[in-house]
C-alpha cells in the first residue's frame, strides 16, 4: 500500500522537475474526481485536509473515504496532509488520525513565534514518522484575513509579505520542517490579481540558494481558467474579476526553478461549481443528486488530469514508488503500531 510521507516524492521532485498536486478534499465526489485523474495519469499526489473541511465533513467520513483511495488504488503514491494546520493541538489529532504530513502554519505570528511553534509541531510529528511543512512570509486569502486586510492592498504591498530568503534559512535550520511554503505573490482563493498576475520568480531563486536541498511549496497556485468563470457567470453565477496564476507560470516554477509541492483547491470548487450550475440551469426538472454531482465529478477529474500535465507529474508514479521502497518504505508509526504516540 503506497500510502507514504512526501519525502519520497519531494525525493524525486526537487531535481526532476517536477511538483506534486495537493489537492483539497471536503466530500466523496472531490476525493473520487482527484483519485480517478491521478490514477489515469499513473501521477503521485497528496490528498490535503483543511481544519475547515475536517469541521464541514466530519474528519470519520473524511477518513474511510481517503481510505478506500488508496484500497483501490494500491499503486499509487498517496501522502495524507493537513492543510494550514493552526494549533499544535490539530497536529497531535492529524498525526493520531494517520495523516503522514502535516502543516504548522505560524506564519501570522511573529518570526520568533512562528518558530517556536513550528518546531513543536515538528518534533511531535517526527517522533511519530510523520514530516510538516511550514510557512513563513504571508500569503494573501487566509492570512491577510488575520491582520484585516484586504486583497487588494495585499497586492499593492505584496514585496514587503514576500519570504525572506536569509530568514527562511534561520528558520529551516532552528525549525527542523521538512518543507517550506513560501510566499511568492500568490494568494488564496479566486480573485489573486487585480492586476498583471506575475510570481517573484527571484525569490525562488534565492530561497533555494539559502536552503539548498529544502522543498519549496506554492499554496495559491490555482489558475482560475477563464473558461470556468464564463461558464459559472453564464449559469447564474456572479464572479467578475475573478484571476488566478496563469498555468505557464505555474510551469515555470516548477520545472525551471524546482518548487516540489503545488496547492490546489480553488480550481476544484470552480470546476465542480460550474459544472452542477450548467446542470441546474440546462435541466431545471432535474432533482437526482447523482445527475449534477456525478457530471462534477468529471468536471474534477479533467480538471485534475490538466493540472498533472502543468505541474508535469503525469507518469511518475512508478519512480516515486521505487524511491519508497528504495528508503525501505518509511510509514507514520500509526501504521505500524496502529496508533500513533
Ligand atoms: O488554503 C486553503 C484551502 O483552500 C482550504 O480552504 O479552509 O475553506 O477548507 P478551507
Ligand atoms: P487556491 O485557493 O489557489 O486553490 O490555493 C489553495 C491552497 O493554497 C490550499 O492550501
Ligand atoms: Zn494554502
């Protein structure tokens, strides 16, 4: 069973330019529409769990979903990760639950705090076979939401939330984390631009120069497809302005400047939002759930199947399963004992 940490995959992806999909799941058709693409890609991935979306599901549900995942796929390379975890606490709960990684997001307290909890959270999640990411530098979308502002004066002073390179290496080197999300100009959600959409490919650049060998992630890395907001605006929906991070420069980080983590959700509630609104507006006798939530599935899939090929993970399933098996397929003690410390 090729459920593992992101270390094997993070292993291949930091030189082989390439970057693993985290995509966010919240119910049975996102999960089944991620699996079923990854699947027909033979694409490693990691399946990511907001707090928010353990409240919505009810993480049991979440849990035996997830689960039959990865019992129907046995081949497939599976990382279960928290996505911003807040608290030390949610850590404990996702590392006892069997999640393989977690992340400690402390990037709205200050740097020595940030630290200090990151590196709780690292240690407990170490002594149970589990790696974190962090984060340092703010994002826009959830952590400007912390210190009230709003996305447009994000953007407007966007250079002064950027990761700092020399920090970031202080940071890895007291923290220990296993891998980094740095703030690069993206930002949550679906409204990223107000005006040219453009990442500080420089700071990429630089951050891996002060922490060679440390996996970078990009959270806020949807792209918004065009298409998507035209088809959720025709059907009722009222998104104007909507922008993401165009694909070729998604591309670009990951395969010229070597970032080994993409975070993906908005992009999901787009396609399947789009898509059920075209049912409901096309079919309006239509009352089955499994007639517009079955057409959202496959809307997540294409959706999926077109993010593996940006991130350029499609086909490297079988090398990260060797790169497991190579480091003796490490697995969270929760698998091995059952329960975690
Ligand atoms: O970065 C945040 C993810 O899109 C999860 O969002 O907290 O609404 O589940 P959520
Ligand atoms: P998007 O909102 O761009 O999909 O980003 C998701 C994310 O970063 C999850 O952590
Ligand atoms: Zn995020």
């Amino acid at each position: 069973m090729p459920l593992m940490t992101t270390k094997p995959m993070f292993d291949l992806a930091y030189t082989g330019g390439f970057a693993v999909g985290a995509f966010n799941v919240n119910n049975m058709e996102i999960t089944q529409g991620i699996i079923e693409a990854c699947a027909a890609e033979k694409s490693p991935l990691i399946l990511q769990v907001s707090k928010g979306a353990r409240k919505y599901a009810d993480y049991v549900y979440l849990r035996h979903i997830i689960a039959a995942s990865v019992e129907k796929y046995p081949d497939l390379p599976i990382a279960i990760h928290l996505d911003h975890g807040d608290t030390v606490d949610l850590v404990q709960t996702c590392v006892n639950d069997g999640f393989t990684s977690v992340m400690i997001d402390g990037s709205h307290h200050s740097f020595d705090e940030n630290i200090a909890i990151t590196k709780k959270a690292t240690d407990l999640a170490h002594a149970n076979g589990v790696v974190t990411e962090a984060e340092l530098g703010m994002l826009g979308g959830i952590e400007e939401d912390v210190v009230g502002m709003d996305a447009h004066e994000y953007e407007k002073n966007v250079e002064k939330f950027l990761t700092d390179p020399k920090q970031a290496a202080e940071f890895w080197k007291r923290t220990g984390c296993d891998s980094l999300a740095v703030a690069i100009g993206t930002s949550h959600g679906a409204f990223k631009f107000k005006h040219e959409a453009k990442l500080a490919f420089d700071r990429i650049e630089q951050i891996m120069k002060t922490c060679p060998g440390l996996p970078l992630v990009m959270h806020g890395s949807s792209s918004v497809p065009q298409e998507f907001i035209d088809l959720v605006n025709k059907y009722g929906g009222n998104m104007p302005n909507a922008k993401g991070v165009p694909e070729d420069q998604i591309a670009m980080a990951v395969q010229k400047y070597g970032v080994c983590k993409v975070n993906i959700d908005t992009d999901l509630r787009l396609a399947l939002t789009a898509k059920i609104r075209e049912v409901f507006a096309t079919k309006p006798a239509e009352f089955d759930p499994r007639n517009y939530l079955g057409p959202g599935r496959e809307a997540i899939i294409s959706m999926v199947r077109r993010k593996l090929h940006v991130l350029n993970s499609a086909g490297k399933a079988d090398a990260v399963i060797k790169q497991w098996e190579k480091l003796g397929k490490p697995l969270p003690k929760y698998y091995s004992k059952g329960k975690a410390a």
